[in-house]
C-alpha cells in the first residue's frame, strides 16, 4: 500500500509571519515503514519531521525571516521504504 497521510495540524493557525514559531504534526499510515515524511515550503529548505510513535510525525520551525504575509502551499511527501511515496498540498497562512 502506498503511504496514507491521514491527518494534517499547523498550529497556531494562521502562522506569525517571519520568525513565527509554528508546530506541525502529522498522522500516517503504511503497511511498510515509513522511511520520511519532508514538508517543502515555497521558501526555505525541506523540512523533515520527527517521528512520535503511533504513526503520529511533528516538526516545530521557525518561519524563514523575511516571509510576508499570505497564502503558501507546502508540499508534505511521505515516502515508505520501498519507495512508495504520497504527496499533498497543505495551505499554510502567514498573518
């Protein structure tokens, strides 16, 4: 089966522009163990997330200095071992 993202959470949400602190989280599921779960913002470099058990993955980031306010779409890839991979677009608001 090819990796399930199940759930997606960004808090606060909307995000503080430039230097906002912001938590994602993410539930997953797969019948082979997932390898990584990135997240590509628009600005910025990929961001790998944690593993928290349960099938549950978090990040916690600061918002790129200079980041305006404004609508993003941030591409979250989760990729099995076998290399099974699922990609989704996650709106990401900047206040």
């Amino acid at each position: 089966m090819v990796p399930r993202i199940d759930e997606i959470s960004i808090r606060p949400n909307p995000v503080p522009a430039s230097g906002g602190l912001v938590r994602a989280t993410c539930r997953v599921a797969s019948d082979a163990p997932v390898k990584s779960v990135v997240a590509y913002p628009p600005i910025g470099e990929p961001i790998r997330f944690q593993y928290q058990g349960s099938g549950s993955y978090e990040t916690i980031e600061h918002v790129p200095p200079g980041a305006m306010p404004g609508t993003y779409d941030v591409t979250l890839v989760v990729t099995d071992v076998e290399g099974n991979s699922t990609r989704t677009q996650v709106p990401v608001t900047l206040t």
